[in-house]
C-alpha cells in the first residue's frame, strides 16, 4: 500500500508513546509543541483518526479542543467526551505555544500555567535533537523523518506550507528523487496550470475571490515562474497581449485554448483587447488576434456585397482571389468557434464559381439530366452551404450578393436550356409510372416520406446514412407536372395505381380511383392501410415483417415559411431524418425506402417575376398555373401528368407568376423536376444482429452503465461522438458486454452534458445498434 505524508505523521504521532514500561512509567501525554502553529491546517483531519488528540484553544468540546483546565478534565477522564481506549496515550496539540513558554513556569502564560506540570509527566513529539518538528524539518530530516531532498530558499518555503492541505495526502515515493522546489509544491494544489490560467483570465475578479488564500497564492507563484506574469499587479490584458505576441513560453497554453475553447468562453473577450502588431509584413502571424479576424471579416462583407451589379465572369475572378486572401482564415481558431462566418461561406462559393465555369447543357433531355446527376446538382449543394453558416443579415446580404452575380444567372440560363430540350425532346414526367402492387408486397420494408427532399440534400442524406454504419444507394424519377405535393405525393407511394386524374380536379390533387375522391393525405393514409400497409407515426416502430409507410421531416413547409432560412436548417433537419431511419433500422425494418415528391429553387434576391393575367387561369401557384378551357398556350404549357385534358402553364427560366419568392417549386427545372429515391439497408452480413437491445442506460457522473438484451458473447459497446467512426470514441475504445452488462467511462469531463452515440458492437467490431445519449445523464 502506499504511503502518504499523512500516514507517515499519523505513525509518527502515535509511536511518540512508545517507551519501555520496563523502565519508565506511562506518559500522562504527548506534548505537541506547534510554535508558528504549521501544523494548523491537518488537525481537523488527525481528529478524525485520533480520537484521543486533544488541541488546546477556544472551548469547543465538539472538536475536542478547549481550554487548559477543559483539557486537565479530559486527561483526568472526569468528562463524558473523554472516550477514547484506555490503553492509548493522550495528545496534546498545543498551536502557538513553545517549549519555552511551558518551561518559565513562573513567566509562563496565564493560560497554559495548568499544563506546564506536564511537561514533567509527559512527553514531547519532537526532533531526537529534542527540537519541535516543524513541517520542513519533519519532510527533511533523515532521522525520524521523510528524508526529502527541500530546496532551502524562501519560496520553497512558502509553496510548502500553503500546499500542506494537499501535500499530506500525496505518496512519499512520489516526492522522493529529486529536489522539491516551489514549482513542485505550487503545483500539488494546481495540478493542471494551464487550465486554471485559463479560468483566472476567462473570469479574473471572480477566480481571485473563489482562490483567495493558499490557492491564489500558489497559482500567482505558478504564473511568475512558468509565464512570467503577476495576476495581481499585471492583469489580464498583459496575458492577452502575450499570448497573442506568440511568445514561446505561451504555446503550450494557445495549444490548451485551442483543443479546449469551449470551457473558457470569456477568453475571447480578453483576446479582443490585444492590440494588434504596428509593423505588420506578409509574414507576421495574425491568427490569435480575434481582432485581426474580425478586421478581415469585415473586409470580406463589402467585397462580398460589392459584387451586386458584376458580371458573372467578373464576380468568379473576384472569389478567387478573395479565398487567397482570406481562405487561410478557415484553419484559424475563430471559424471554429464560429466568428468566421464569411471565410467559412468562401469554400463553397469557391466551389460555386468552379462548376459554373464549367460547360453545362447538351444537345438532349437525358444528356442533360446525366450531366446534373452525375456533377451539376453540387452547384445547388454550394450555393445552399454557402448560406448555411451565415447568422446576420448583413452576411446574408453580403453572399446573396455574391450568389446573385454567379449562382442566380447560372441557374437561369442552365434551366432556360433545360426548357427548350424539354419543347424538343417532351417531358419524361409527363404522365405518372404506375408502378405494379405487387412489387411491394415483400416485408420488412418501410417507405419513409420526406416532404421537399430534393436531389442535392438527398446526396447529403446518403452520406449522413453511411456514417452511421448502413449502406446507401440512390436512384432517381422525373416529378409530375406540376411539382407539387398535391400531384407528387400520391405518385411516389405505393397506391399510384389507384389515383386518377379528372379534368374536374382542383388544385391538382388527383382522384381516388374508386371513391371518386380528392386523393389527399388523409385518403392516402387509410387506403395504404385498406391495402395491408401500417400507417406509422414518428414515435412507432410497426411490425417490422409487414410493409410500413411513415413520414417525416419536412423541408418544404419550412422553405415556404422562412425562404433562404432554409439553408440553414437542412443541417439539422438531416440529423432528425438519419435519427429516425437509424431508429427503424433497430426496430428491425430491413430495407427504409425513402421518397419525395418534389424539389425546389431557393433563389438569393427572389425569383424574377412573370406575368400572367388572372383571367387566363383555374389555379395560379407561384412556378405555374392551371389554364382555363378558353386560354391560350402560352410560352411553356404542360399538361397535367394526371389528366392530359388539364393544361398548366409554367413559368420561365427560374422565375415566378408571384413576386418576392425566394424558394418556390411547381415549375419546370432540374432542381424542382429531378427527385431522388434513396434505399438504406444494413451492411451484409449484419441483419441477423439487430435484435440486441439498449434496455437501460444509467449515468454516475461520467460513468454510464448499460444493460442490454441479444448481445452475443464477443459483442462489445462504445461511446462514440461519430456512430461508425472508431477514432471518436471518449470511452477508450470501447468495454465488452458481460451477462449482458457493461460499464464505461468518459474521461474528458468537459465533455460532460454533451450529446453521443452509445454504440454496440459485433464481434468484426461492427455497429449493429445505436442509442443516442448525453454525457453525464440528460
């Protein structure tokens, strides 16, 4: 077993009473002379282990400690609190007091004059010099005591007795070996500097007052040795100032900051204040000025914003040497903690601006569409993350600006020519594929509806998927005409076969075929069940034998609510989607078959308007309206892929019969017409693992313990932030399952309240189950 320094002073105390009963009588006590009163901090604690040590001091029967004739009492036994065993010698702690002042008998204290006879029928604990044992003599000396190598200088001196709460509980091994100077002993009450500079500098008046006494004393010892710095006299602006000069000895504390921002928010703060570099050349390091990137940031606005009004050839020439410029920013420390919200927008843009240099068209409808599925829709995916990050209006306006003079003309001029190929070559979706019943009735598939899915953020989907440990395969369809959810959802279910068109339908919404109804979706939802199929809510599972239909996530709501906000949100609404495939996954589904009616535009600046007069249509919608009997054809008329008798009319290019849109949809583009169809199953060989079960997750601090059912022997589980990725484990890879049982632990705890995956294993340490968690319990 170990030893500490306690250890060795308990042993110390109590073998003060050993003596040859032979040749000397039972000592009345053991005299503990405490001069300076060192020993002050631990009495508290040896009382605890002692219950025959007696201090002598304000009267305090609790805490046996009280006057000279409380303490005559108690060695007398005449009072109740005198407990301990018969057979253990008394000790007197005697804070203040000297051998001296005991021993002038006639000059001795007025107080003490009770206890000086003691001296006479007890013993003292001291030195076999007979000198008192002070802390530095009992940690130094080689007879008697811990025979540690001190350094003798005051501020050795002083780190030791402020350390002494701390020092008394560390191991003697560990102290031993080499010379102990005030570093050594400041750092037993920090033991992690770097952290407390941190905290001192994120909240310096209120770490002062929560450190006061030994603790900021040793922390203002630590700063002068390690850093040069005095917290008291020279302030938190000077730590700004030299960390953000770069100067060696504050690497190691940039490095700190930089892995480990988040629990020191006010740091920043403090940073801002710096001033920057006077003399500045292509070679001084700006990154740990968060002035210096703010500079920058507003530097890129009003280039951004300057590009309203230039030519798209123009405006591409300008990002480019824009992301020189600023793109290095990206890897400094403020994009991570979001303060670079431009620079981040500038890789997208960059990728942006590449594409659309690019030639894009084709001499046929299915060339075209090729070419879109293949490459072209990440122009739609760059155009929408350059939006993603953005939280002001200023940057919003700055890079709609930038998106108007390249992305906006790219998609007008791209969908005019997708227009003429459709007058040329017809339009594929112009009549709905009714797929046969019959290739639906296996089990154990799920459709999952997503409203507005379209075929760039279905791309993302897929990859999100994929991280999860599932496989993910895409495939397409052609829209009906009009683009809507009304025509479109019916189309994607698996009761197509059963709607029809009618020249008497309104707003596009198509006929049961039997109930000669309008096939919305409550009508959809009890035909699928009619047909065998279960109508799932988010929160269900099914049976995962059957055939499921289920909806979830919704983007086109939120586009039509919040236009280019839209953008923003995506990120979030694909993590609620990949949740809830995940959750069926382990419900038992085999396949989830995810479909979509339509796509979308979302148009920086609004879609240019295109008139239309009223007279002329039965239903008018923002990208296309139904024509009346009587009204002519007009530039781009369509026919209803329901009912060829119901003529629609469609808008131009990317614009609108409705002035103001920013995202729309109904009309004839790549981006509205071209829907994914996305199939997830789990990876071979992994099917048979789902039945295993999370039945219980309970956390202890950072300690998380799991029961489970079906796990195999060899299944093991982690705590992953990544659900697939190994290297994101804060469990150290993970525990095996033991009768059906596990325990883990985060060691980071400032990792504590955030949200990760707590995933389980097969033997091939594939994922086969997935619960989501949060870091010390919700």
């Amino acid at each position: 077993m170990t030893e500490t320094v306690f250890d060795r002073l308990l042993d110390s105390l109590r073998s003060a009473a050993n003596v040859s009963r032979a040749e000397q009588a039972r000592p009345a006590a053991v005299l503990w002379k405490d001069h300076e009163a060192q020993w002050r901090a631990v009495d508290e604690r040896l009382r605890e282990m002692i219950p025959e040590l007696l201090v002598f001091g304000d009267h305090a029967p609790a805490e046996r400690r009280g006057p000279a004739i409380w303490i005559k009492c108690m060695l007398a036994r005449t009072l109740e609190e005198a407990d301990w065993p018969a057979s253990a010698v008394p000790i007197l702690y005697l804070p203040g007091v000297s051998r001296a002042d005991l021993r002038a008998i006639e000059t001795c204290p007025r107080q003490l004059q009770p206890l000086a006879e003691l001296q006479y029928r007890g013993l003292f604990w001291s030195q076999l010099n007979g000198r008192d044992w002070t802390l530095n003599a009992f940690l130094s000396s080689s007879r008697g005591g811990l025979n540690l190598d001190l350094s003798a200088d005051q501020a050795t001196q002083q780190a030791m007795h402020r350390a002494l709460d701390v020092l008394v509980d560390t191991p003697v091994d560990a102290l031993k070996g080499r010379p102990l100077e005030a570093a050594d002993f400041d750092a037993l009450l920090s033991s992690d500097p770097i952290r407390d500079l941190l905290s001192w500098m994120s909240n310096p008046e209120g770490t002062a007052e929560e450190w006061q006494g030994a603790r900021w004393d040793a922390f203002r010892s630590r700063c002068k040795a390690d850093w040069k710095l005095d917290p008291k006299t020279d302030g938190v602006l000077v730590a700004a100032e030299r960390i953000s000069e770069g100067r060696p000895e504050w690497d190691a504390v940039w490095e700190r900051y930089q892995s480990g921002w988040r629990p020191f928010p006010k740091v920043i703060e403090q940073l801002r204040l710096a001033s920057l570099p006077v003399h500045r050349d292509l070679f001084t390091d700006l990154s740990r000025y968060p002035r210096a990137n703010e500079e920058a940031e507003d530097k890129l606005r009003s280039a951004l914003a300057g590009l309203a009004g230039a030519s798209q050839t123009e405006a591409i020439a300008r990002l480019k040497a824009l992301e020189q410029e600023h793109g290095q920013r990206r890897r400094w420390l403020w994009a991570e903690m979001g303060q670079a919200p431009l620079a981040q927008a500038l890789e997208p843009l960059s990728r942006l601006a590449a594409l659309t240099e690019k030639p894009f068209g084709g001499q046929h409808l299915d060339d075209m569409a090729d070419a879109y599925r293949g490459e072209f829709w990440q122009a739609d995916a760059a155009a929408r993350q350059a939006l993603a990050g953005l939280r002001t209006k200023a940057d919003t306006e700055a890079v709609s600006a930038t998106l108007q003079a390249v992305y906006v003309r790219w998609l007008d001029v791209t969908n005019r020519h997708f227009q003429d190929l459709v007058r040329n070559d017809g339009y594929p979706g112009s009549s709905v594929v009714k797929e046969p019943d019959a290739g639906y009735q296996a089990g154990g598939r799920c459709w999952l509806f997503v409203d507005g899915l379209r075929f760039d953020v279905a791309q993302e989907l897929a990859v999100a998927v994929q991280a999860e440990g599932l496989e993910a395969t895409i495939d397409s369809a052609w829209a009906p005409v009009p683009s809507v959810t009304a025509s479109g959802k019916v189309a994607c279910s698996p009761m197509a076969q059963v709607a029809q068109g009618r020249s008497t339908d309104q707003d596009f919404v198509p006929s049961h075929g039997t109930q000669d109804k309008p096939f919305n979706a409550a009508l959809l939802r009890k035909t699928l069940k009619d047909a065998g199929w279960q109508v799932l809510g988010g929160s269900e599972t099914g049976d995962p034998t059957g055939r499921g239909w289920t909806e979830f996530g919704d983007l086109d709501h939120y586009g039509h609510e919040h236009g280019l906000r839209l953008a923003r949100e995506v990120p979030s609404m694909l993590d609620a989607i990949v949740e809830q495939i995940r959750f069926l996954i382990d419900a038992g589904w085999k396949q989830i078959r995810i479909v979509t009616d339509h796509g979308w535009l979302l148009v920086p600046g609004g879609m240019p308007k295109t008139e239309l007069a009223k007279f002329l249509t039965a239903t008018r919608w923002g990208r296309c309206a139904a024509l009346t009997d009587t009204a002519k054809p007009t530039e781009l008329t369509l026919t209803w892929s329901w009912c060829p008798d119901v003529r629609v009319a469609m808008a131009s290019g990317i614009s609108s019969f409705i002035a103001g849109q920013e995202y729309g949809h109904g009309g004839l583009s790549l981006q509205e017409s071209i829907i994914p169809r996305v199939s997830v199953t789990l990876p071979a060989g992994v099917a048979d693992a789902v039945s295993v079960t999370v039945t219980e997750i309970k956390w202890t601090g950072l300690r998380c313990r799991v029961v489970l059912d079906g796990a195999q022997p060899g299944y093991a589980v982690d705590l992953r932030q990544k659900a697939n990725d190994p290297k994101t484990s804060q469990a150290d890879g993970g525990k095996p399952i033991k009768a059906g049982k596990a325990s883990l632990v985060v060691e980071n705890d400032e990792l504590e309240g955030e949200a990760i995956s707590l995933v389980v294993l097969d033997g091939n340490g594939q994922a086969v189950a997935r619960v989501a968690t949060v870091i010390g319990g919700d």
